[in-house]
C-alpha cells in the first residue's frame, strides 16, 4: 500500500504554527492579520469555499469579512469594492473568489488587487515575481500548498522529474514554475498534449490538476512516483473524487493524497500562511515558520 499523504492533518500542523504566530502578533502589535473574500454571484461551491476559509481564519483569530455582489453587479462597483479594501487599514489579504459570471474578465479585476494584500497570488507582478524566482511576492495558494504535501515526502527534490498535468494560472502554470524552482525537471501537459499515458510514466512526481474525475489511470504511473491529485470533481451522487482514478493508482503509487483531504485543505492553510505574512510585512515584522 502507498504513503497516504494526509493533508488534514500536514494543514492541521501548519494551522498550529500560524495561530502561534497570530497570537504573538496581536501581543506585540495589537493587530489582528485581516482577510476579506469578494464574491460576485451565487455559485453554490465558491459560497461553500468562502465559507470554509472563513470559519478556518476565525479559528485562527483572524479577522475575516465576507462581501458579496449580485451577478449582475456593474463593473464600477466591483472596481470601486476593491479599491475599497486595498485602501482598509484592518485588511492584509483580499481574495477575489473565482470564477467570476462569464461577462466580467477576472484578469481585469484580479490586476486591481493591491499586489501587497493579493494572497491568492494571483495578481500579474505576484506571477512575474514567481515566474522570475524573486522572493517577496504571494505564491498561489494550491500550488503552495501542494509543495509542502510533496516535502512531507521528499526531503531532496533536486533532479526528480516532475509532471504537472493541467496548466491553469491558478493551479497548473504555477505549480510547474514552483517545482523549476526546486531544481526539478518538469514537464506540463494540457489538454492538446499527445501520448498522455507514456509521459506520464516519465514522472517521479505527477501532479494533476485538470477536473476530469478519475481520468489518469493507475497503469500510467511509475512505480513508487508520488502522485498529487488537485482535482475536485462531485459526482451525481454527491460524493467528491480526484482527476487521478485512486484505486488502479494506489497500486502503483509511493505516495498519493486522498481526494477529499489532500489537496484541499492545504490550499486553505495556504491562503492562511499568506494573509499572516501579509501582516507581518506591513508590521515590517520578519515571518518564518
Ligand atoms: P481549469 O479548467 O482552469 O484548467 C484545466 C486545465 O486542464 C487546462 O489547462 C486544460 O488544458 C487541462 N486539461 C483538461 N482536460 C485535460 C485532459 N484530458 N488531459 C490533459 N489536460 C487536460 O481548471 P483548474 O482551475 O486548474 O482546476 C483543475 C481542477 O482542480 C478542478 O477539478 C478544480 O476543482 C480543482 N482545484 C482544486 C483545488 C484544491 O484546493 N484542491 C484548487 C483549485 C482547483
């Protein structure tokens, strides 16, 4: 049976370290690290998400607030609301939860987020400074997330040949950039890529992230490879699986992250560790955990 790279409890650990850090903040400085969530529409999983992040930022004694506009809001208003919260003094983080209705570019919006508060990572200079290795921007939070689940289980990551299945600007692009920066050798495949299967078979790390459940199949694993599975895909029947199909992969895989309970909440204590950096820099204070 393969390693079981439980995200739960590596994001429970994480969540500790950060409520240490938040308690000495508001000791030493009085401030309480701040996150704000905008969501535009009623998209059933980004109201579940904001939820979660929320519940899991107050756990933490974060000061978390939640704004929503209706779907038909006009483009000047979710201009001005995020001006508006670049502006807040009590905010260190915003997150502009997506996807955004189909007629608003999130690119637009996403760029009008103060670089310094973006702690999704999202915004363009916090992309170039990740594409470019420099090390005072925000990191996306999944692709974060989905590096500490992999140095649970490598210790050296320098030469492994890594795959990064999906090549989103939230999840995949970032992920094979974090992993260059590891010294990995990497490859992305998206969904014109030829001999999928065979590529994959090249990969001591596979990360997938392309919602399309169960679609990488256990026989296209190498042997002992640690694979990472990004996906969230909720099947008629309510239950939650992963892009990778976990069964055959199990039977394949050194290490696998379960789907849910992988990915997923280290994503959030991800965002988490952001919004308290972001703090920490506007208190000019260093942060390491
Ligand atoms: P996206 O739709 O923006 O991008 C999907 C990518 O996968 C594209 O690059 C596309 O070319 C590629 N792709 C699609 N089908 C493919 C195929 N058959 N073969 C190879 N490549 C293929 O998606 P996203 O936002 O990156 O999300 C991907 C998945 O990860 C979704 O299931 C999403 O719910 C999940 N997700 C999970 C978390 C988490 O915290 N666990 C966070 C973000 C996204």
């Amino acid at each position: 049976m393969p390693n079981l790279i439980d995200g739960r409890k590596i994001a429970d650990d994480l969540k500790k370290k950060l409520l240490t850090l938040a308690q000495h903040l508001e000791e030493k400085r009085g401030v309480k690290p701040g996150l704000a969530a905008l969501r535009v529409g009623d998209d059933p999983a980004s109201q579940l998400y904001v939820q979660l992040k929320g519940i899991q930022a107050k756990e933490l004694g974060y000061h978390f607030e939640e704004h929503v506009l209706p779907a038909w809001t006009p483009l000047s208003t979710l201009e001005a609301k995020i001006k508006e919260l670049n502006q807040s003094a009590h905010i260190h983080g915003i997150i502009l939860q997506l996807p955004l209705p189909t007629e608003l570019d999130k690119f637009h919006f996403l760029s009008l987020i103060d670089p310094a508060k973006d702690v999704d990572g999202l915004h363009p200079l916090n992309a170039g400074k990740l594409f470019q290795g420099i090390k005072d921007g925000f990191i996306a939070c999944t692709p974060l997330g989905c590096l500490s689940l992999i140095q649970t289980v490598h210790t050296h990551l320098e030469g492994l040949n890594v795959g990064v299945i999906g090549a989103s600007i939230l999840v995949g692009r970032p992920m094979a950039i974090l992993m260059l920066q590891q010294d990995c050798t990497v490859w992305m495949a998206h969904s014109k890529t030829q001999n999928l299967p065979s590529l994959c078979e090249t990969a001591d790390i596979l990360i997938v992230a392309i919602g399309n459940p169960r679609f990488i199949q256990g026989d296209w694993i190498q042997k002992g490879a640690t694979v990472i599975d990004v996906g969230i895909n909720r099947l008629p029947s309510g239950e939650f699986i992963g892009d990778v199909d976990f069964d055959s992969a199990q039977e394949r895989a050194g290490a696998i992250t379960p789907v849910p309970g992988g990915v997923g909440p280290m994503t959030v204590a991800a965002l988490l560790r952001n919004t308290l950096e972001s703090a920490f820099r506007h208190e000019n204070l260093p942060f390491t955990l």
